[in-house]
C-alpha cells in the first residue's frame, strides 16, 4: 500500500485553503476598489463642524443674540 491511508484523509485541506486564499483575495481587490483603508470616524473638531464651534463660541461669548444665533445654525446645515 504506499502509505496512503492516513495521508489520504488530509486530502481535503488543500482546496479548503485554495479557496479559503480566492475569498480573501476577493475580498481585498473589493474594499480596494471601495477607496482602500476603511475611513475614520469624523472627528468632532472637523472642518465640517467648525463654524459651528465658532458659532458656538460668538453666542458664548455675547457677540450675537439667540435670534442671530439660530439663524445662522441653520443657515449651516
């Protein structure tokens, strides 16, 4: 017999891994093409949320009144 019977029952993890190798390869050619490295969370300080902070900010300090204030606040969304 040629040794074949245990080894025969390895058998099986070769197209396991061949597959297993297809579906990670799939899986990075597909977020690369998504735009690469997953985004961070924005940040609260963000650009986008900037004039808000100084929004923020002028009414804290009493440069505008509340009127003023949410005016612009929604000016900004």
């Amino acid at each position: 017999m040629m040794g074949g019977g245990w080894m025969m029952g390895w058998m099986w993890i070769w197209p396991v891994l061949i597959l297993a190798g297809l579906v990670l390869v799939g899986f990075v050619v597909v977020r690369l093409a998504q735009g690469g490295a997953p985004s961070a969370p924005a940040r609260s300080d963000s650009t986008g949320s900037a004039g808000r902070r100084i929004l923020d900010e002028r009414f804290a300090r009493g440069e505008i009144d509340e009127d003023e204030y949410r005016r612009r606040r929604d000016a900004l969304r």
